[in-house]
C-alpha cells in the first residue's frame, strides 16, 4: 500500500467515525460550530496569513502564473469576508427534515398511509480542489450544515494554508460544539496519487465533489466511475457574453469590468462574442474596456479553440477570446457547443432579444444585462458553494450547497 493510499484510508475512517457525531447533531449545535469556525478565522488570522505566507513565496518561485496566484492569496480582507460568509451560512435556515408528499391507500387492516420524503446525511462525502485556500472553508462549511463528515484535499500549493485552517479553524471549531473533531479531514499530502485514491474508496467516501482542471478532474471523474464512487465534478469554467445589437455601450462597458474583477476564477468573462451588424462599433468599445484592465484580446483568426479557458493558462490569463454571432440564438449555440456550460449573459436593450438568447442557452446560468460573475453560491443564495456542477443529467446543477449534499429517503408512516 503506498504511503498516498494509506493517508486517504486513514482520513476516511477517522471522517466515518466522527460522521455520527454530526448525524445526530441538532440544528443549534451545528451552527455553533460554524459560528466558532466564522470567530477563528479572524482570531486565528496572523497564523493562517503566516502560512499563506509560505505557500505564495513557494508558488512566486516555481512560476505559477497570475491567476493561480490570485486563487493561492489569503489577505486580511479575504479572511474577514470567508468568516461573513461563515457566519450568514450560519444563520441560513435547515430544509425540513421531512416533507410530506401525498396519502396512500393502505392494506385492509392498515388503513391510509402517510408518504413524506426524508432528507438523510450521506455519511462521508471526499472533495478534491485547486490550490484555493478559501474552497478549504467552503466545503468544510458546507459538509458541517449538511451534516455530512469529509475527507478533503487540495492542490499541493496550498497545503500549508489549508492545514492552518484546518487545525486552527475547523477542528477546533467543531470541538468546541462537542463534536468530533476528526469528523473533517485534510490529507496532509501533496502527492497527486493521493487526489487518484480518493475517488477509489467506495466503501468508505462514496460520493467526491471534484474541481479544478479540466483534464486532471475528468480523468479523476473516469476513474471514480469504474470504483463505483459518484462524483459531482467541476471540470471547466469560462463566463460567455454576447454583446446584441441593442447594447448599451456604456453597459457593455461596465459588464465587461465587471467580469474580469478578478482573472483566476471560473465565471469570469472569457468569451466575447459581438453581433457582426455592430461589430466594428462594439469591437471598439470592448477593446477599449480590456486595455484599461490591462487584458488583451484574442481576435479572428483564432488558433485555439473558441472556449479555451483563459483562467488556466499561466502566462496567458489576462486574455479574452473575441469573436462575432450572427444573431442571439447563434451566440447562444456558440456558447452551448464550445464551451462547459457555466454561464453566458447578453447585454441589450431589446426584450426579444434577450429572450431569443435565453431560450436557446442550455448552460447552468442565463444572465440578460448582467456579468457571469455573479454565478456564485454566495451571489446568487447567500450561501458559500462547494463547486458549480455542470452536468447535463438530472441532479443538483449549477452551485452546489449545503442543500444538495443529501440522500432522498420516502418514508411511509400510518395516516
């Protein structure tokens, strides 16, 4: 057995020994611990920044790019706004239990039965994410509202920040709500066997929530499947916006700003297609909008294809594919058959416009006049997310939270 393979079984069985902890524990308990786990991320924050410290000098070394690194930094702001976001998760109600369905004739002896549907803890749930330190929080938040034990591990950039959280914020935290400490898991290796083993374990972690790079979380995805372990996979990113005949050019220029607040992240702007009628006009005021962010154009004729996501490019980052659609629904044929599906917004002035688009889109998130950006749990819910799944089969879509992390259990009880 190798040394990555005995580190993920040992996480996994101290996660499943400490899963009935959070099984039984009642809703006031389990917002103690998220409250606790909100108040240490800001107590403990010179230790977590120290260690953010190490893992971003690491990552400057070995060359990562701007937008990995973006996704490695932690500063006091970052912080304060993951213990916020901590803290509404907190307040965010519980679903029900149990709801009921519908009455159903019983048996002769039986009389009427009573059908409800119950919400059941999957037990213990793997997650494997970039080197993202903040996503540590997120899903182990996310695992504790849902009362699900977890098993998590993360790029091998941000191990010492994940495991500064980790032992300063979320075992703590869950401790001193009297739950098992050893109920959430960090593997304490940055040897990428590790990620492989994880999704090979379906007695112990029988569902993974996968992100990061396209390949890398797909091949994992493959790999989970002939281990019977289910995945909720977060392969590829990429924000699409068309911009209609009817667009405003000074809104054009403000969601384009928007979109690229931040260049590391998946639902930022990174397509932008142009309606041909307007396109010299509209070409002219987007490109005026990326060169004073800094972020160059990607313009016909293109030698990569139309969906390349520039978030992962290192040293290509600061880039947007730029193109031009015939018509709405054409943009949104684009953006359905080249890209993962994440999202893609229009900007126009015209109500047939917009609603030939949105028709048309099939990915996860349809905005009209407003940035891919905002495809957030946090954003769209008020509640921190464990990955946008962009699946194209029934099942949670689009950001994952605590409310998805659950088994469905019907339940017949006398009328």
């Amino acid at each position: 057995m190798s040394d990555a393979q005995k580190a993920v079984i040992a996480c996994g069985e101290a996660a499943r020994d400490g899963a009935a902890s959070l099984a039984r524990a009642t809703d006031e308990v389990i917002n103690q611990a998220l409250r606790g786990m909100a108040a240490l991320l800001t107590g403990q924050a010179p230790r977590i920044l120290a260690a953010n410290a190490a893992d971003m000098a690491d990552g400057e070394a070995a060359g990562l790019g701007r937008g990995l690194l973006d996704r490695l930094r932690l500063d006091a702001g970052r912080i304060e706004d993951m213990a916020r976001q901590i803290g509404l998760l907190a307040d965010a109600p519980f679903p029900a239990e149990l709801s009921p369905i519908s009455e159903l004739p019983g048996g002769p002896s039986s009389g009427r039965l009573r059908l409800a549907e119950r919400r059941v803890p999957v037990g213990v749930i793997g997650a494997n994410f970039e080197a993202r330190p903040n996503v540590t929080i997120d899903i182990a938040s996310q695992l504790l509202k849902s009362r699900n034990a977890g098993v998590l591990r993360t790029g091998g950039a941000a191990l010492r920040s994940a495991a500064a959280l980790a032992d300063q914020v979320i075992a703590p935290a869950a401790e001193r709500a009297g739950l098992d400490p050893g109920a959430l898991q960090l593997v304490r290796s940055a040897d990428r066997e590790a990620a492989v083993e994880l999704v090979r374990q379906p007695g112990l972690i029988p569902l993974v929530i996968l992100r990061g790079s396209g390949e890398t979380t797909r091949s994992l995805a493959a790999e989970a499947a002939k281990r019977g372990v289910r995945t909720l996979a977060h392969a590829d990113g990429g924000g699409v916006l068309y911009l209609d005949r009817g667009a405003d050019p000074a809104m054009a220029t403000r969601i384009i700003t928007e979109s690229l607040d931040r260049l590391g992240v998946c639902n930022r702007l990174n397509l932008l297609l142009i309606c041909s009628d307007v396109w010299p006009q509209l070409l002219r005021t987007a490109l005026e909008a990326m060169e004073a962010l800094g972020v160059a154009p990607s313009l016909p004729p293109h030698e990569h294809p139309l969906g390349q996501e520039w978030a992962l490019e290192a040293g290509n980052e600061a880039t947007v594919t730029v193109a031009p659609a015939d018509s709405p629904a054409a943009a949104a044929e684009v953006a359905n058959s080249c890209t993962s599906g994440l999202a893609a917004g229009i900007v126009t002035a015209d109500p047939a416009a917009a609603r030939e688009f949105l028709g048309a889109y099939r990915g996860t998130g349809a905005f009209w006049n407003a940035s891919t950006r905002l495809l957030d749990g946090f954003k769209l819910r008020g509640i921190p997310e464990t990955g946008i799944n962009v699946d194209h089969v029934p099942g949670p879509r689009g950001p994952v939270t605590f409310h998805d992390l659950c088994l469905r259990q019907y339940v017949i009880v006398p009328a």
